[in-house]
C-alpha cells in the first residue's frame, strides 16, 4: 500500500513539473495571441501619427520686414530695432539706409520694402503720386536740421556761409542735391545767400548724409553740411554753425506703408509703433525735433 502511494505520488510530481515547465516556456516566448504581445505592440496616438494638442500648435513663423530709411536715421533706427525685435521675437526688421532719392527709385524700380522713411517730403510725394504709398498710409513723423561742420581739431574759424569763402578751406562736402535732402537743403542756402556759384568748384559731393560726416572726419573736407543729428553722432567733427532754417526747405521726415507689402498686418504695427512717445522720445534724444 505504501508502495503504490509512493508511485502516485511521483507520477503526479513529474506531471506538475511538466505543466510547470509549459507555462515558463509560454511565459519567455509569448505569441501575438498572448496579453504579452498585444501589449507590447499597442499604438500610441504619436507612434500612430496622431497629432495631440502641443504638436497641433506650430511655432509662429518669423516675418521679414524691409524698412527703407533715410541715411541720417541710422543710430536711432538701431536702437528702436532691438527694442522691437526683443518685444517681438517673430519679427526680424532689415534696414536699408541711404539717400532718400535713391531709396524713392528702388522702391519705383520694384525693390522689395515694406516702409518707407524719407528725409524729404518730395520723395514721398512721388510715391504717393504713383500709387505706391497710399495718401493714408502716410504721415510726418519728424523734423531735422541743417548744420555746417569742421574737424573737431581744426583751426579754421568757420561761423557763417561767408567764411567757406576763405582761401584757407580748399573743400567742402555736401550730398548729391539731385538725391541726398541734406545736399538739397544745402544748395538751398548757399544759392539764397547767393554763394553757391561762388563755392560750387570747391564742393565735394557725397551719396548720401553719411558719407559727408565721414569726408570732414577723416580731413577729406575742410567743411560740409549735414543734418544735426548726423553732427551729434560723431566726436570727430564740430558743429561750426547752424542753417538759418528760414533758407532752406523744412526737413521733414515722413513715414508711409507701401501699397504692395506683403506683410501689410506687421507694417501697419511698426508704422504705428514708430509714433508711439516712448519711441519719439528715443528720435528726440538723436537730435530729432517732433512736429507739433
């Protein structure tokens, strides 16, 4: 009797280990059929493809705006462009500085530019005369004025238009008065105080107001005419005097959208923001005046 216990006892033993062994062998491999499996290839809404709410929010893209100003707003511009970009970091503004007149023909000729700054009012006008800045789409926005410059280590006592005749100073630099508003404005007051032929064989033309600071810093001129704002930017030259303003055509500074903008919304906030006071503040501290 013990005997044939013991017999059923070992035959149950090794059919338990024999299930046993199955399900580990079950257990390791899995099949697709097995919860393991299935498991182990259930989609998530990402690996499927499906978009949840963050991947549906795209980053706003940055917008490119082309803003042609006149040479002489170069310090100030720079300094409303990181302002700017830093409270708007999906907009990147491109400066492109230079004569009003020559900026008045790149935009007729198609250049790309989504504001226009001009130093003269003429240069303007003729864009809106042709259609490409509408006449609401523009406004004044500053004023500047004309001064006569020397070396800052000069020795020649320059205090009016008259001096410039003396034979000591050999040159003098203005703009180009077909295309530069300082050198325009220039011509102006010499031709009223009945100089300019006088002094015309002594005149050294610049491109733009830029470039005639730089010929009397570097002693390429004895004297030139600038804007004041563009005197006070430099330690290199100084102010010898001031252009009685009733000589010349007001400089004013207007601003317009141009009609073909292909970022009409982004446009219309800078044009806006340039009129803000905290930003007319930073032209007046350049030496702009605003008009009342």
């Amino acid at each position: 009797m013990r005997k044939r216990i013991g017999y059923v006892l070992g035959s149950m033993s090794l059919g338990l280990a024999i299930v046993l062994a199955g399900c580990g062998a079950n257990a390791g491999t899995g099949t697709a059929d097995s919860p393991t499996a299935v498991e182990s290839t259930t989609s998530t809404p990402a690996a499927s493809g499906e978009n949840t709410s963050t991947d549906n929010a795209d980053p706003q893209e940055t917008v490119d705006l082309t803003i042609s100003a006149a040479a002489s707003l170069t310090d100030a511009m720079k300094e409303i462009e990181t302002n700017y970009e830093l409270a708007h970091p999906y907009i990147e503004l491109n400066f492109n500085f230079g004569a009003s007149g020559a900026l008045q023909q790149q935009i007729e000729q198609g250049a790309p530019a989504d504001i226009f700054v001009s130093a003269a009012t003429k240069n303007m006008n003729a864009l809106v005369d042709e259609n490409l800045i509408a006449s609401a789409d523009q406004k004044n926005l500053l004023q500047n004025s004309l001064v006569a410059i020397v070396p800052a280590d000069g020795t020649n006592a320059v205090t009016s238009e008259k001096d410039l005749t003396s034979d000591s100073i050999k040159t003098v630099a203005i703009g180009i008065p077909e295309s530069v508003p300082a050198g325009t404005y220039a011509k102006e007051a010499l031709t009223n105080a009945k100089l300019w032929d006088q002094l015309e064989d002594k005149l050294v033309q610049g491109k733009d107001v830029r470039q005639v600071l730089q010929y009397v810093e570097t002693g390429n001129a004895d004297a030139g005419f600038v804007y004041k704002t563009d005197a006070l930017t430099s330690d290199q030259v100084k102010i010898a005097f001031e252009v009685d303003q009733n000589s010349y055509t007001p400089a004013k500074y207007p601003i317009g959208i141009i009609e073909g903008t292909k970022h009409r919304t982004e446009a219309e906030q800078f044009y806006t923001y340039l009129q803000t006071p905290e930003v007319l503040d930073i032209f007046t501290k350049y030496g702009f005046s605003i008009p009342e």
